[in-house]
C-alpha cells in the first residue's frame, strides 16, 4: 500500500531546476533513507512533501489525499518532520518545547489534555534527554538540541515520520540509539520512515529502501540490498578507483 505518493514533480529555484518530472512512491511502513551529494535535491524533496516549498507542477498525496487538501491539524496528526536546522527564535524549555508535539491533539480550551505530560516525558527518556527537560533549548550543544528535535516529532504521534539528517552533530553512541528508535517505531508500531542520511552503512544497517537521487534525478530506488551496490555508490557519488566501497557501505581511500 503507498502511503506516499510523488507524481511528476518540477520544482526550481529561481532559473535553477532541482526537480523536472520526478515520480516516486513510499509505501505504508517502509523504512526509507534518501541518499546523494551534496546539492542532489534530498531536502528539497522533503520540503515539497510537507509543504514548506510548493512545486510548480506535479502532486504529491498521503494516503491517496493531495497534501493541499488537508487542512493544518489535521496533516499535523498524520505526519511529523524533523529539519535540518530550525532557527530558535524565542528561547523555550525542552519540556515546553517537546510538548509542542501534542499541539495537534490539544484544544484552546484544553492546553494539555490527559496523558500528554505522559506522552513528552515517555519521549524525552527515549531519546536520552530527560536530564535537559528544565533547561532551555539554546543552552544545548548541536546533537542535544538534535535528539530533543526528534524527541518533539515522536511526541506528535503520527503515522508518517520525516527526518532530514537527524543524525548531524550527533555522536556515535546516540546516532545508533536513534536510529533504533526509529527501527523501533517503524517495526513495533507500522511508522513510515523517510530519513535523509550521509552514513551509507547505518542507511544499509537500517533501511529497507533507498532512493539515490543525483541532480535532482532518481538514479536508483528500491529495497536497500539491490540499490546500495558498489556500482551504484560509484556512481551516484562519482567515486573513481582511488576510492574502495566496502560490502558495509564503508568508502576508503586506496592507498598507492
């Protein structure tokens, strides 16, 4: 079953086309990583597909609904994103700043409803920042405030969860903790994964598809183990023979 669903995409900068055409599905409880060089189009294609950049051709549904025919709620219980970077403009708690994952759930009248302070301190142990939950969120170091980004999309609760790079500044112990969260959700719970990544072995560790995008074109997609060979690294990645792909996904250098 799809669950996502991107039809003849075009979008551009400016005179810069990023996107001509570009046709992809993400089918309900998959777990996939996009991956590609810098300037491929990975957060742009991400940005389209939760609405923060409108394309000027093609559509993009989930569940078979165009995303501009649900109304803000309503998308926001159904799906959350996690960017690159987010720009704080006024300083917040992370307990406050979790709990703005519930948002979709709450009422004017009803600010937190029954088990939503459950539901944020539940996310914060997960992600291993229960320990910042009074301290404000730009006291924190890049990878903390990353884990409490994560930590706020999984408190929203949805079937459908973005993450473009999430990893970033994160040190390797908690990039695995991560990731096996999100396995977690995808494998216990049935949530959609779609996550940016520049780690090929943790994408060929966790995926179960991969989309190889290369100046805005699809260069391979599909279940991890077909997509992720070396012929297809060197290609997308122009790797040339000084460089060695590892069966793990690992590159190296070829020393002379």
């Amino acid at each position: 079953m799809k669950c996502i669903t991107v039809d003849n995409l075009t979008f551009a900068y400016d005179n810069r086309v990023i996107f001509n055409d570009l046709s992809v599905s993400f089918p309900q409880g998959g777990f996939c990583s996009i991956l590609g060089p810098n300037g491929s189009g990975k957060t742009t294609l991400m940005k389209c597909i939760v609405g923060l950049l409108q394309p000027s051709g093609g559509t993009i549904t989930l569940d078979g609904k165009p995303m501009g025919e649900y109304k803000m709620m309503e998308l926001a219980r159904k799906i959350a994103y996690v960017p690159q970077y987010q720009d704080i403009v006024f300083d917040i708690s992370v307990f406050d700043y979790v709990m703005l994952g519930r948002n979709p759930y709450q009422t004017a009248w009803e600010m937190q409803r029954v088990g939503d302070k459950e539901v944020v301190e539940e996310m914060l142990e997960r992600c291993k920042v229960w320990k910042y939950r009074d301290s404000m969120l730009q006291a924190l170091s890049g990878g903390e405030r990353q884990r409490v980004m994560v930590a706020r999309a999984m408190a929203q609760q949805t079937g459908v969860l973005l993450l473009d790079e999430p990893l970033s500044n994160i040190d390797v112990t908690h990039k695995f903790e991560i990731m096996d969260i999100l396995q977690e959700l995808n494998e216990g719970q049935g949530v959609t994964v779609l996550i940016i990544l520049h780690d090929l072995p943790i994408a060929k560790a966790y995926s179960k598809q991969v989309l190889l995008l290369k100046e805005g074109k699809m260069l391979q997609y599909g279940d991890k183990t077909a997509v992720l060979t070396e012929e297809n690294i060197r290609s997308c990645f122009d790797l040339t023979e000084r460089y060695a792909v590892s069966e793990e996904g690992f590159i190296t250098r070829v020393r002379s």
